[in-house]
C-alpha cells in the first residue's frame, strides 16, 4: 500500500505526457479532419489538364481557368496567386447559421472579406462582404453561411459539394451565370449533395499561407495553426 501512491502519481504523469504529445501530434497532422483550406477546383478537360479554381478575391467571386502542366502546377498557382487559397470558419455561435452547421468563407490571405449568396437580380449570385468577423456571421441573416458536404476523394483528394445556409438544396455550380458572366461563381438548386457539383480540394502549407484577417478569433478558425 505504501507504493500505490508514487506508482499512481508516475501512471499519471504519464498519461499526460502521452496525451499532450498525442495532441500536438493532431494539430501538426495533414489529416486533420478541421482543416478545410486551399484551392478549390474542379477538371473541365483532364486530358488537357484544364481546371476552374474558385477566386473569391473580387466584388464578384469568380472560377479562374488554367491547364496544369509541368510548369504549372496547383502548388505553383498557390504561390503565385495566394489569395485563390480560400478557407472555411465556423461563425460566432449566436449566427443565425450556427445552428445548421454553416460555415464563413474567405481567401485565408484577404482581409475581411466574407462570401456571401445575394437574391438580386437572380437568387444564387455571389459577392463580398468587407466586414470584420462577428459583423459578417451575422451579414444577411445567414447569407455568408455555407455547409460542406464531404463526397469522398478523388485521386487521394477530398471532394465537396457546397451548400448555401440561407437558400438550401442551392450548391456551388461548375456553371456561371449565363446572363451576368460565364464564369461567376453561381449557385444552382440540385435536389440532394450527392447531384450536386463536386470542387477538388488542393490542401496547401498552412504556413505558407498566413492568416490575413487579424479579426478572426483563433477559436473559430477551421484547421487554424
């Protein structure tokens, strides 16, 4: 009975130190389940190599058009044009979106500036909100909310259908809009995620790739470091 004391102070000990480096071990992993940030894109040719990624760095969000090749890579676009590198946030837990689940996005790099669904002149157009964060997870009452929806991988990366949080079953589209611009990010009505379009994601170094938005609190942040 006399050692049952030390030898439990040492079990625990132990179990700390596992479960502290276990945890660390989380947060640095690439597989972390939270992290939800880099390019987002899709194939229009993959014989030709030729891609959409989502840029969200505009009053009107568009998909860019590129043809990968040995000198053009999805690492390389990154570099080049960090702010195509978008992530997800969850909003203040007073959102009106909070409660669905939604998530705020913004190019990580950009300063204070929110995605957002707009209903003029057609529901489904996007913008950009420059607000701070709070301001902006209450914007449009849910408008810059969005809800990920995992469908699985392709060729070793996960693919999402994205929803929005105020206009349900409108997802992101491979589509622009025919009249305002061919190449606008657009929403469209699917009846389910699984009809819906589905966007690669690239993920990128989070450290190279620094937070732009001193506003947003660490604690919200999706796969923050």
């Amino acid at each position: 009975m006399k050692n049952l004391k030390p030898t439990l102070v040492l079990f625990t000990t132990a179990l700390i130190i596992t479960s502290f480096i276990t945890g660390c071990q989380k947060e640095d992993s690439p597989d972390d389940p939270d992290k939800v940030e880099g390019l987002f894109y899709y194939y229009t040719d993959v014989a030709e190599g030729r891609i959409m990624v989502i840029d969200i760095n505009a009053s009107t969000p568009f998909r860019r058009s590129y043809i990968l090749s040995d000198e053009v890579t999805l690492g390389m676009i990154a570099e080049d044009r960090p702010r195509h590198v978008i992530k997800f946030y969850r909003p203040a837990s007073v959102s009106p979106m909070a409660a669905d689940n939604g998530m705020m996005i913004k190019s990580k790099v950009a300063d204070s500036e929110w995605l957002f669904v707009t209903n003029f002149p057609f529901v489904g157009l996007t913008s950009i909100a420059e607000e701070k964060w709070f301001e902006a997870s209450e914007f449009g009452e849910g408008s810059t909310g969005f809800k990920l929806h995992e469908m699985g991988e392709e060729e070793g990366e996960k693919t999402y259908a994205i929803e929005s949080i105020k206009y349900p079953g409108n997802y992101f589209s491979h589509d622009g809009h025919p009249i305002q611009g061919a190449n606008l990010l657009f929403l469209k009505p699917f009846d389910s995620p699984e009809k819906a379009p589905r966007f690669r994601l690239f993920e990128t170094s989070a450290s190279a790739f620094p937070e732009g938005d001193p506003n947003v609190p660490k604690v919200f942040e999706i796969g923050g470091q």
